[in-house]
C-alpha cells in the first residue's frame, strides 16, 4: 500500500509495523503537512459490521486519552474503499526496546524514570476505563526529548476479547510480557498492565526478560506457574526498595500485586526519591552481594580472635626458631637445592575482559559485559545468552568468554568464580582475541570457585570455553576470572 493515498489526504510513505488485525504506516498529511502515523484495519475485518462499530468505538475511546505520555490520536475514518483508519501523531524516535537492544542495562534512575513516565500514561488510561492489555517495550517509543510516550492500546485485539477469540497475539498479548491471568484466558484488568509494566522495567534494568522461551505456550506457562528470577542477583546494585517493587508488580495473584497503576506510579516516585539528586550522593539501600557481607563477618570474627590468634603466633614463632637451629645443624651435610616449587602460587597476572566467544553462532555473546568479569567486583558478571537445553539447543559445541592478559606470560593457574555453578568448562589459549585457541587445560565442573591448572603455554588470550549449561539453569555466568604466573 506505500505510495497510495488515504481518504484523499494521507499518502502512505513507509510500512512501520504490521500484526494480526492491523498494520502501520507512515504517512504525510497532504493537508496539514506533517507526517503522521496511519493505523489501518486489515481488509478482511473491514467487512464485518460489528468489527467496525466496534473499531470506530475504540477510536473514539482512544481519541480521550490526551496525556503527554500517550501518543496522540489525530483522526479517524474510512478511505471509502471499507478500509477503516486511525491517524496518530508520529512519534521520530526508537522504542523501549530498540533502546535496550543498543545500551543494554540502562541506568538505574532512567529505568525508574522512563517506567514512571509510562506508568502516568496507564493511570490516565484506566481512569478513562480503558485497559492496554500489551504492554511491551516496543509500544513505548521516545521522541527526541527522549520521553516515553504508550501506543498501540490494541483496538482490535480488544474486540477479540469481546468476540471470545484466542488467536495467539491478540487476547493472549505478547507473551514475554504476558500476565498469568492473560495468559489462562481470564479476565484482564488494570492489574494485568501493572505485570507486563514490571516485566518492563525487570528488562529495562536487565536487558533480559524474566522468562525466556523457544515459543509462545513455554513463555505463557513459565508466566502461569514460574516464579520470577530474582532481580537483585541478576543485578546487585538495583535498590532494595526498587526490587521488591518489581516483585510485587510480578505477582501471580492479582490482587498481591499494587491495587492500581497510580499506585505502582507512587511507589516508583518513592524509589526515584531515594537516590537523592542526580548529583548528589545516592542514599538507596542497596543489596550487598553475599561475599561482601561474608568479608563483614569474617572481620568481626577476627576482632574476637585476637589473644587466641597471639598465642598461636607465639608458638609458630618458637616453632621458627627450632626449625632454624635444626636446619643450620644439617647445612654441612646437605646440598642447596634452589629453585624449588613452593607454594605461593606466583605472581599474580592481570586480566581484562575481551569479548564474548561464539564461533559456531554469532561470534561474540554479551561482549559488552567482558569486562565484569575482571572488574574485581564479584557482584557482577559477564553471563552467555539464554538456551533452552544445557547442550545449547544442539546448535554449538560451546560458547565462552575472552580475557587478555596484560603480559604475554604463561600463566600456571587460572580461577573463576560463578554464581551459577554446575556448569563445564575448560581453558583455550592463544594469541589472538578471536582464535586460533589451542586446549591449555582439562574440562571441569565448575563450582562457586575453581581453579584450573594449566598447561604452561605462553599466550595473551584466554578463554573460560564453557561447553554444558548448568542443569538448573538456562545460562551461565562468570562473576570473576584471576590468573597467576
């Protein structure tokens, strides 16, 4: 249809969109001059009298919502040909997720504040009685202020809840963000928008969805009966308050979620409130990975262990001492034999991430996390992509991460240390960040801290190649790698 003209006004530029009921365009207003955004009614829709009231009802429903985080309904007609349209203003800018797509995790007071924007875009709309009932990062687009603005309140797919039909994408919604109650083909309320706006802001603070599937039907029943992954270990720095925020808004149960999208709204406002201004200091309570609050009491313990720890001191002095007469008894008949092993496991080796490693697929994997790896925090991590089996889906042999090493001497010892342990792996070497890598250890099972020995071989690469998932999960991930010489 690009280059056709809409009730002799609208001349068609450019498909945007397309789904079941409908499609998009871009268009120019020949009368206004302007561009525009067309919703058009698919043919075979236009021909049922009851579609089309129902169509034109929801249009002039939309037509209501004049909120600045609602894309704004301009127009609405036929073409004369039975083709029903929507004009909405256009909006020149990328979608939620185009957005992730590109930074990946955004910051956490953007993520609050671009949820919040959408979150006042919803109120309004249940306070005019109207539910969304997709809510998606791809039905929130920025303008070039970079404000979020909600489209696509699914005109059509509304009427096929009243129709009782279950065509998958239309009562049942998008699936990644589908609320249970929507996805077992109850009722949906403002609620069910207040669980797809949680798994929302999870992916804005994420990048990822909380469940991942190879279908429709796999997401929807992890949906039904999965709890959802938690937040804080996915990331350790989002604040407590924030995260528990998240859990709520993902409750399976309707009514354990917040009663309405004005109050998910307010409570956002009280987390965004926490971090002070966004010059000053943060004052959000924060989750403090295990390791670091184990380092905590590990202090404490050590406080308390003081005289013991002197008296122990005193003997391995006195122990010294004895040592060194009996070795200067012995000096005359023995030989000095230098250069022996010992036992503080050398120097230690500076790393820095590279990139992922995915030679039978994309060739990289989250390269843009590498370097949590190497950070020295082991709060956060680099992970591999999502699979449905711990074979990766029978697709590859492995997948991995890549470290340099600041020098190019061969390192005796290599660590990694995981949350999600269980996983296989080995260590590859080479001197080149994208292949050819050469074995330089044996395959282990990896647990929460393991330490292979290596082969010796002299290289500046590194890879922790990870060749079977964890049983218990659909990733891996790599909080921390260190190497000694």
């Amino acid at each position: 249809m690009v280059g056709e003209r809409i009730a002799d006004r609208y001349e068609l530029e450019e498909l945007v969109g397309a789904g079941g009921m409908s499609s998009v365009y871009k268009a120019r207003d020949t009368l206004l001059e302007r561009n525009v955004a067309l919703k058009i009614l698919h043919p075979q829709f236009g021909d049922d009298d009851e579609y089309v009231e129902r169509f034109r009802r929801e249009a002039r429903a939309v037509a209501r919502l004049s909120h600045p985080n609602i894309v704004t309904v301009i127009d609405r007609g036929d073409d004369g040909a039975g083709r029903q349209f929507i004009v909405f203003e256009y909006v020149e800018g990328e979608n939620l997720k185009e957005l992730v797509d590109r930074t990946g995790p955004l910051p956490v007071r953007r993520a609050i504040e671009l949820t919040l924007q959408v979150a006042h875009g919803l109120a309004f709309a249940h306070e005019q009685g109207l539910v969304h009932r997709d809510v998606k990062p791809q039905n929130v687009l920025l303008n070039e202020a970079g404000e979020a603005k909600v489209t696509d309140f699914g005109i059509a797919r509304s009427l096929d809840v009243e129709r009782g039909m279950t065509q998958t994408g239309t009562v049942l919604g998008t699936s990644n963000y589908i609320a249970p109650e929507q996805a077992s083909g109850r009722p949906v309320e403002a609620r069910t928008d207040v669980y797809s706006l949680g798994v929302v802001l999870y992916e804005l603070l994420t990048a990822e969805v909380p469940f991942p599937g190879e279908n429709f039907v796999a997401v929807a029943m992890k949906h039904i009966n999965e709890p959802p992954p938690s937040l804080l270990e996915r990331r350790p720095d989002v604040p407590v308050r924030l995260a528990a925020a998240v859990d709520r808004a993902l409750a399976k149960d309707p009514e354990d979620r917040f009663p309405t999208m004005a109050a998910f709204a307010a409570e956002l406002e009280a987390c965004l409130a926490e971090l002070g201004s966004p010059d000053g200091d943060l004052t959000a309570i924060v989750h403090a990975p295990v390791v670091k609050a184990s380092r905590r009491r590990q202090l404490r313990a050590r406080r308390s262990r003081w005289p013991l720890l002197l008296s122990v001191l005193a003997l391995l002095a006195a122990a010294a001492v004895l040592v060194g007469v009996l070795a200067l008894g012995g000096a005359g008949s023995k030989k000095h034999s230098g250069g022996g092993a010992g036992s503080g496991g050398g120097a230690a080796i500076a790393l820095s991430g590279v990139s992922g490693y995915d030679p039978q697929g994309t060739g990289g994997e989250h390269d843009g996390d590498a370097h949590l790896a190497t950070d020295g925090d082991p709060g956060t991590h680099w992970n591999t992509e999502h699979y449905s089996t711990q074979d990766f889906g029978g697709l590859k042999d492995g997948v991995g991460l890549v470290v340099s090493a600041s020098s190019g001497a061969a390192a005796k010892t290599l660590t990694v240390t995981t949350d999600t342990p269980g996983f296989k792996a080995k260590i590859l070497a080479g001197n080149s960040a994208t292949g050819d890598f050469g074995d330089d250890s044996e395959v282990k099972t990896i647990g929460r801290t393991t330490t292979f020995v290596l082969r010796g071989v002299s290289a500046r690469y590194y890879v922790i190649w990870i060749t079977l998932l964890p049983p218990d999960t659909d990733h891996a991930d790599v909080n921390e790698v260190t190497a000694r010489s």
